[in-house]
C-alpha cells in the first residue's frame, strides 16, 4: 500500500497525517490470465511492486537528501526514514512530479 503524507499545523505544532492510498487497476482478460501463470497471488505480486519501487524512491531521496546537506556543511536533523523523507520535500531536494 502506498502512503501519502500530509502536514499540518495546529496550535503552531507540525502534525503528520498519514493517509493511505490505494489504486484500481484494469487489466483485460489476456493481462489477467498472463499474470495467473507467473503468481498465485496476483493483489501479493502487484501489493509487492510498488513496495519495492517506493523503496527504491526512499533510498534515493535519502541519498540525494544526505548530499545535499553534506554540500551545505549542514547537520542532518532528520532521524528516520518518514523524517528525512518529509524533510527533503520541505527543504526542496525533492518534489512531486507532475
């Protein structure tokens, strides 16, 4: 499942809201049958992919965050991966593609 994450402040606090997305996909009748000879377990194979294709997105994110303030001779304050992840959107490193 993938997770998007949202700020927001109240009473001058930073709060983390977590929302959990999820997406429909179709597939015709030969995509379907194609994928039923390769896994057992399709919602497993698809549920999957994406997971590992975040992770590979965290690892470069913190890999291009870390540089960034190694450049800047500044500390990295961030602990965690959801941290450094928020942190690298907000310090402009990285952004949502449109």
């Amino acid at each position: 499942m993938l997770l998007c994450w949202l700020f927001a402040r109240i009473n001058k606090r930073k709060v983390i809201i977590m929302i959990h997305t999820s997406y429909t996909v179709g597939i015709t009748t030969a995509e379907f049958k194609a994928l039923e000879s390769v896994t057992t377990d399709q919602q497993d194979w698809i549920e999957n992919a994406i997971q590992n294709r975040a992770r590979i997105a965290i690892e470069t994110i913190q890999t291009n965050y870390t540089n960034f303030k190694i450049n800047k001779g500044e500390a990295i304050t961030a602990v965690g991966t959801t941290a450094i992840v928020e942190a690298a959107y907000a310090e402009g490193v990285v952004g949502i593609l449109t």
